[in-house]
C-alpha cells in the first residue's frame, strides 16, 4: 500500500473509530444521567450512525491528506518542536483556529438554512428531532465536505503545534457531541453565567434544533449576538428546564 493510500485509510479509520468511541460513550452516558432520554429514538439514532459513518469517511479523506502532506512532504506548518515558535503561540494557535472554525461554521450554516441549500445539505442534520449523542456527524455529503475541508486547509497557512492541533480536534469532537445529546453537562452556574455567556453548549444549540432560524454558532456565541441571531438559551432541555425556568433572571436570555 502507498503512504498515500495508507494515510486516508488510517484517517477515515480514525475518524470513524473516534465518533463511535465518544458518542457512544455520551449515549451511554446519557442512559445513565437521563434515563429513557432516547427511547422511542431507534430508527432515528440508526439513520443518525449511517449518516455519520457516511460523513467520517467523507471527513477523513482530507484529513488523510493533509496527514500525508505534513509526514511524507513536510508541505504543511504543523510543528513539533514546541520551541519553534514563542510558547503563548500554542495556547494563541487553539483560540485562532477555534475562531476561524466558528466563522466559517457560523456563516456557512446561516447558508445552508436559506430553503434551496437547506433541501439539498442541511435538512438530513435538522431529521433528528431531537437529536441524540449520536448526531454529532449526520450530516448529508454535502454538508460533510463543506465542514471537511477547513482544518486540513488551515495547516497549510497557520502554524500549529502538533499538541495544540490535537486540543482543537478534541474540543471539535466534544462540543460536537455533547450539544447534541439532549441534556447539559456543564454545571447550571457555568451555563448562566460568563461561560455560557461566551461559549455554546448544549443549553444554546439545543434551541437552534427547535427554532431553526437562531442560534447558528460552533462554539462562541460572538457571530450569533453580533449579528442578533442569538435567541439564548433552550427552555426544554431535559435538565436545566425546571431549573432555568425557576430562576427567573435566565427566562429574559431565553426571549433573547
Ligand atoms: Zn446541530
Ligand atoms: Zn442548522
């Protein structure tokens, strides 16, 4: 096998091992936190594993190739020599390439909600209603490809210590998850106060699954609130319901 060939199929091995692992770990999870959360959810959860299978494949190509590039060619600005660059950069390259990922996620899935896009990209995600731990990658191929192409591209521009590069996959992988698997796993007091402000958990996309048209972002609330699509926080979410409604100060950030 070439390295090339052996590299994409290491990568879409990766990634596909990787979305079974961890959410199949949340949906555990969840049995155990929010018991009968998912019941009545078989079809739609095994829609949402093919989908998902479909799209690691779809996401781990270029990934494949980046892998190949920065191994075999040395093409790309991945790093492992922590000193090759001042050390804040390693925390600084996380922010960086989390904020690109969220600007580019933010204005592509405003994108796909327009009705033409949404028909043909967006609507196999909006199937799981609600969605479970297991919708972290059911997207159509479509939408797979749009989301797949911008980190492996990013290491060719910006540099990234290998560590650092792991932390932003890890973060990707978690957030994918976790806001989708029906209930909140952050304390209720991070939520209501300045990490939840600042960041999106499940709290905030659970609402974008019930309203659409709101609540766009990846992991910042900065593009939503600029750009006055920030509806706040979902009132029905399994957990934080009868908690967020019986602290009244978080019922005005629902209306948003
Ligand atoms: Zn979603
Ligand atoms: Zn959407």
């Amino acid at each position: 096998m070439t390295a090339l060939a052996l590299a994409l199929f290491a990568m879409i091995a990766i990634v596909a091992l990787r979305y079974l692992a961890v959410s199949g770990f949340f949906a555990w999870l969840s049995t155990r936190v929010r018991p009968g959360l998912y019941a009545g959810q078989r079809a739609q959860i095994r829609r949402e594993i093919g989908w998902s299978l479909l799209a690691a494949a779809i996401y781990g190509a270029p990934a494949g190739l980046a892998m190949y590039a920065w191994t075999e060619l040395g093409w790309t600005r991945i790093y492992t020599d922590a000193g090759a660059y001042p050390l804040l950069w390693i925390p600084l390259s996380i922010f960086v390439y989390l904020f690109i990922h969220d600007s580019y996620f933010y204005w592509t899935h405003r994108a796909m909600h327009r009705p033409w896009l949404f028909r043909r990209m967006h609507a196999v995600h909006h199937d799981s209603r609600p969605p479970t731990a297991w919708a972290a990658m059911s997207f159509h191929p479509w939408e797979s490809l749009s989301g797949a192409l911008l980190i492996p591209a990013l290491v060719f521009l910006i540099p990234i210590h290998v560590a650092a590069l792991g932390v932003v996959l890890s973060v990707m992988t978690f957030f994918g998850v976790t806001n989708h698997m029906g209930w909140e796993i952050f304390p209720r007091r991070w939520v209501e106060g300045r990490f939840g402000a600042a960041m999106i958990s499940a709290s905030h996309h659970h609402r974008h699954h019930t309203d659409y048209r709101c609540n766009y972002g990846l992991y910042f609330r900065f593009w939503d609130r600029l750009c006055d699509t920030d509806r706040g926080l979902s009132g029905d979410l399994h957990v934080e319901s009868r908690n967020l409604r019986r602290a009244g100060g978080t019922a005005a950030d629902r209306r948003g």
